[in-house]
C-alpha cells in the first residue's frame, strides 16, 4: 500500500497505462472494492425494486376513470383510502394479525431451537433438516392441508366427536382469525427457528456457567444471559414473519373467512376484479408505509426493553 | 497435609466416555491457602475445577466444602466463585454492569451498589472504566473484570482457571503479585490452576503436580523443587539433569552410584532406602554445578566434557557441555556475577563439572 503510494509519487502523471491506474485506484480506495463487490446486487435491487416501487407510488397518484387511467396527479386515491372505515380498519387488523402471528410463531419457534442449540448433542444437522421437512410440500398444499384438519367435518371435528368429547362440530376454528394464525404460524415456523438457533448456538457455554457462578438459577440466567444474547436471532425471525406476513393474501382467503380478510386481499382485489389499479397501488403505498412504521416501533420497543433489564 | 480441610477432594474421578480426565484424586485444602494445581495441557485441571464450581459432578468420589458435601449443591448455591480460562465476560454488559451481575440477589440501594462495584474497580484499578463495554477491553482488563466480578461476591473460594495466561510478561508478574496481596489481604481461599511452574513456585502455599488426570505429588514450592520424588516433578518444575545409574554399594553414610557420562555419584545415605544392585535415576539441577576451565583428575561427583553450546540470557547462561562418548550434553546453569556468563560462553572448551552431595537426587526409575 505505501509502496505503491510512493511509487506512484515517483512516476509523475504519467501513469502506466489504464489497467494500471485501475489497479492502483482499487487499491488504494477501500470504498471501491466494497462497491465493485456489491455491485451486481446493487444494481438487482434499484431495477427490481426501486423501479418498481417509484412506478407504484406514480401510479397510486392516478386516478382510474373507467377503463383508462386519469393521469392528473392527485392524492384522491388516498383520500378515499381513509375516508372508508373499512380500509384503515383491515389494515389495522392485518397488522394484528401479523403481529400475533410473529409473536405466536417466535414464541413456539424459541423453544425448539433452544432444545436442538443446548439439547441435541449429534446429528444437530438431521434435527435442521427434519424442521425444513414441511417446506418441500408447496406452500398450498400445506394451507390445503390445514383447511382439512380445521374443517367443518375436519380432522380435529371428527376425532373430537367420535371420542365423544362435543356433539356438534366445532365452527370456530375454522374461517376466522384463529384459523389463519395457526396456518400461518406453521408455515413460517423453519423461518423463525432458523435464526433462533443460529444466535443460540453461538452463545458461548461458559457465559452461562458464569452466570449460575454468580448465583443466579437457571430461569434468571435466561432471562439476563441467553435471551438477551439470542435477541439478534429473535428479532430477526420476528421480522422474517411479520414483514410477509402483511402482505399474504393466499391463508387469508383460504381459512380466514369474512373475519379473517386481510389488507393483502384487498389489493389484490383492486389489481383484479375491482378494476381500480390505482387505488390499489394507494393501498399497497400505504401498507408499506405502515409496516415499516410498525417494525420502527418493535426495534425500539426491543431497545427500551434491553436497557431496562441491563 | 493441613489438619483442617476446608475443601476435601475425596478419590475423585471423572470420566467422559472412554477418557479418564481425573482420574482418583484426593487433595485436601486449608482455608486460606493459596493451592495451585500444576500441569501440562489436558491433564485435567480444569475439570477438576469445574467439578468444584459445580458444572460437573464427579463420575466416583465426593467433594467437602466448608464441611458439606456438594454432590446435591448446584453452582449457583456454592460458596465458590471462578475466574473463567477465557474471562467469560457477558459481551451485552458494560463493565459495571459485568461487577454487578452476581449482586442483584443482595437487593442492594443504588448507592450501596455504586459503593460496591467503585470499590472493586478501584481494587483492579479500572475506575472510570465502568461505562466501557465488554469488547473494548483489552486482554489485561477483561481478566481483571473477571477476577473483579468473582470476587465482589465475597466468596469462601476463589477458583482461578489460568487466569494470567493472556498477559504480557511484565504485567503478568505484576499480576501474581497483586494477586498474591489481595488473596492475603481478603483471606479468602484460592484455587489456582496453571500450566506455568514458574508462576505456581512464585505463588503458591502448596501445589499438587498432576499428569494424565492423576495427581504426582502435593507439596510447597521449595519442597516440590528441591526435593521432587518422580521424575515427572522433577523434570516439570525447573529444569533437571538425568543420569541413569546402578547403585553400587551402601556404606559409611553414602550411597555410591555408577552413573552413565558422570561416572561416580556419591549421595549421603540417610534420605534413601536404595541397596546395592538397585537402578536408579540420578537428577541434578543445573544450577548446582560448578564448571572451571581445565582437566584435573576425576573423584566422585566430577566429570569430564567439553563445551558445545551456550545461550546467553542475560541474568545467567545454559552451558552445553558434552562428555565423552554421549550425544546427550549435560545442562549448566551459570550466574551472569560480574559478567561470569558472557566470559564463559566464550572462554576454554575443554571444562571440569564438579557438584556437591547434597545436590544430588536419586529417584526411583519409572
Ligand atoms: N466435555 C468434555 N468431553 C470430553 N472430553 C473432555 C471434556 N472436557 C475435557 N475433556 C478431556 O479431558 C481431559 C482434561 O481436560 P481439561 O480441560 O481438564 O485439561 P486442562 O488440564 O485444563 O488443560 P489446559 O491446560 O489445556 O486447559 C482432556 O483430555 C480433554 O480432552
Ligand atoms: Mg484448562
């Protein structure tokens, strides 16, 4: 590096051709081998997702008149948005719905992956393998397969009745909020449990053991040592979850009933049998923006939480 | 042995399948002492220690602290604490947050706990270190956060895991002697482990030798060098000279032993019940042999050689002398007095060895 440098001062202007300036140039600027590495995702993230969004929030800034759009620029989409209660009110309801769903998802995902990370002393990788197992059905096939068990005449009905415990069917698992958390929560679970486990096999044993050295027994060596140092992996799986889970339209139409709607459902709609792509972008415009007011205020929930332990 | 264990260690044995990483030891710990437990790597010190923090329970035996026996007592419930081998410092904690860990169950006023953890960084002389976190430390400092954290709680026992392995010389010997002070000034007990038989000799009231899980011998620094009674001890703590030889006869108070490339040895007879006929192995310290220049004729507890190799280390010099007839040169260890060393290394080839009796050490082969 100083060599070169010095070199460089020798020679003069002159440079030794282009390459060589190149060369000399990567070398000495850390900034540009950092770009040059990152360069082919950069440029895969500004066309397929900058683009895209810019064309969506245009987009949302028209107004649809019949078959065509109207392309005067106007906050009418959003107007209508939060002027209709129906609109905020599944919004709010899908974040909900999200959040529950990451928390119940985390909340079962935690155990398991604590139980393979200190637990499973061989084969560690077959545990991994067995957990992803559900993954290589198709993502319908395993929602399909839930609306089976929950069903009027479903698997949990049947057996319920044939040992007898109730006389009707139970209807409220099925087409409701319930029915998507639990559909959901299963069909993310590999994605919580992998993170989790990743920040959990990396704690270091002998913090815990000087954990219980200082006097503290197991459940408060939890709370104060391996929670706080597998957060990373939490607040990762939590993110994983909820962000998609936002936007799915799939579970909710499928096991989520009229209850069960969601702000995915919506812009779908809009995009298709409603016809009105416009408001649909507004939606999606909003959404987005929700979500990630929404994950602003986990992380700093999680950063409040951390200092009033610590 | 003192006669009042604190800590007993009763035929103690722990085993991880197929390897036997304690293998039936039994020591016994006075309240107050300074014990080290001194070994090569993977003899089984750590385990031993962990068995007396309590991460591992003994596979055979039994362990007394303060008079209770510990097999049912969790770590969390000794009166133990421990310097971990690599800190173990929390990385999400800040310093004063890593003293403070073990207090929270004490309910102490905020004002009470800053009086606590200040005097503790006071002790390891880290004040105003207390708003750094765990990874802007260096290695220096987290050891003495470790060291701070443990003893904060007060404990009956100190457990040390080679807690001065990652310091540069000067402060590591520093160290022992800050160390040395504190454990006198707080009487607490410590158990010490390392590798190091320097630092045991310097700080120790005793040390148990171990290899391979066992334990060789228990004894002070003074006794464990000057009177080893293995080879492994003696070829462990300092540096030593072997002869293999034959006893050749028992009389007038002396033991007379034919020994290869030195020839005669005589030893006073009383230390040792060795007969004529017996092998033994003759262990000679360089330090205690005196080298001239010259040939004179030879007597018992002489030999001939010639110089080799020196290497100069400043306070004294390893001299190199090879016998006749032998690949194997014999170790001489000499002052640098009044530049003694650095005329030697370059002085007259052709040398006489002479040491005393009571020098010498005889040991049972093994
Ligand atoms: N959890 C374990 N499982 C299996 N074997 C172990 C375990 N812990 C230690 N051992 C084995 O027991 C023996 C003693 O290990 P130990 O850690 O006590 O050595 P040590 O004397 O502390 O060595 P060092 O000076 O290198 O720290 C080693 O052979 C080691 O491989
Ligand atoms: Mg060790």
């Amino acid at each position: 590096m100083k060599e070169q440098t010095l070199h460089a001062a020798e020679a003069g202007s002159p440079p030794g051709g282009l390459r060589e300036g190149v060369r000399r140039a990567f070398l000495r600027h850390e900034w540009l081998r950092a770009y040059t590495l990152v360069s082919p995702t950069l440029i895969l993230l500004i066309v397929a997702m900058a683009a895209p969004i810019g064309v969506l929030v245009g987009l949302s800034l028209w107004t649809q008149s019949g078959m065509e759009f109207d392309r005067t620029l106007t906050l009418a989409n959003y107007e209508t948005f939060f002027g209709k209660k129906i609109y905020p009110l599944v919004l709010w309801r899908s974040i909900q719905i999200s959040a529950l769903v990451a928390f119940a998802t985390v909340l079962l995902a935690y155990p398991l992956a604590y139980f393979i990370a200190f637990h499973v002393q061989r084969h560690k990788m077959v545990w991994l393998i067995l957990i992803t197992l559900p993954f290589w059905t198709s993502y319908l096939l395993r929602v399909f397969a839930w609306k089976l068990i929950l069903g009027y005449n479903g698997v949990v009905n049947s057996g319920l009745t044939t040992l007898g415990l109730i006389e009707q069917p139970l209807e409220f698992i099925l087409y409701n909020v319930t029915a998507v958390v639990i559909t959901l929560a299963h069909a993310w679970a590999a994605f919580a449990i992998l993170p989790i486990y990743v920040s959990l096999e990396k704690i270091d044993r002998s913090l815990i053991d000087a954990a219980h050295d200082l006097g503290e027994g197991p459940v408060m060596t939890f709370l104060r040592v391996t929670l706080p140092l597998s957060m990373p992996g939490v607040i990762a799986a939590t993110l994983l979850v909820f962000i998609p889970t936002v936007g799915d339209y799939v579970t909710p139409k499928l096991v989520g009933g009229t209850t069960g709607i969601m702000i995915g459902n919506l812009i779908q709609s809009a995009f298709g049998r409603g016809a009105n792509w416009p408001m649909g972008a507004a939606i999606a415009v909003i959404s987005m923006l929700m979500v990630t007011l929404a994950v602003c205020v986990f992380l700093g929930g999680v950063k409040g939480l951390k200092k009033l332990l610590a | 042995m003192p006669d009042e264990a604190f800590i007993s260690i009763l035929d103690v044995s722990k085993h991880f399948g197929p390897v036997k990483a304690v293998d039936r030891v039994s020591i016994n710990i006075a309240q107050g002492e300074f014990f080290a437990l001194l070994g090569p790597s993977g003899c089984g010190k750590t385990t031993l220690l962990r068995m007396l923090a309590g991460f591992e329970a003994p596979t055979l035996g039994e362990i007394y602290i303060d008079d209770q026996p510990t097999a049912s007592m969790p770590p969390y419930q000794r009166p133990v604490n421990m310097v971990f081998q690599n800190y173990a410092i929390f990385p999400h904690l800040n310093v004063y947050q890593n003293i403070a860990f073990g207090l929270r169950k004490e309910k102490l006023s905020r004002s009470d706990l800053d009086a606590r953890v200040n005097e503790a960084l006071a002790l390891i002389k880290l004040e105003g270190y207390g708003t750094r976190g765990a990874n802007e430390l260096s290695g220096g400092q987290r050891q003495r956060v470790a060291l701070a954290r443990a003893l904060i709680k007060r404990p009956k026992v100190l457990l040390l895991d080679e807690p001065l392995g990652a310091l540069d010389k000067k402060l590591r010997e520093q160290m022992q002697i800050e160390l040395r002070q504190l454990q006198k000034s707080v009487g607490i007990t410590f158990v010490f482990v390392t590798h190091d038989q320097e630092e045991a000799l310097t700080m120790s009231d005793r040390i148990a030798v171990m290899s391979e899980g066992h334990v060789l011998e228990i004894g002070s620094p003074e006794g464990l060098y000057e009177r080893p009674r293995t080879r492994f001890v003696a070829d462990f703590i300092g540096t030593m000279n072997f002869f293999e030889g034959r006893v050749r006869a028992r009389e007038g108070g002396k033991i007379a032993v034919d020994a290869e490339r030195v020839g005669e040895v005589q030893v006073p007879a009383d230390d040792y019940d060795f007969n004529a006929g017996d092998t033994v192995v003759v262990a000679l310290r360089p330090e205690n042999i005196r080298m001239r220049p010259g040939r004179p004729d030879l007597t018992a507890n002489m030999a001939h050689g010639t110089m080799s190799n020196a290497a100069y280390l400043g306070d004294r010099a390893h001299i190199y002398v090879q016998t006749e007839g032998s690949e194997q040169p014999i170790l001489v260890a000499m002052q640098n007095l009044d530049g003694a060393a650095s005329s030697a290394t370059h002085g007259e080839r052709s040398v006489a060895l002479q040491w005393s009796e009571q020098a010498v050490l005889l040991l049972r082969p093994e």
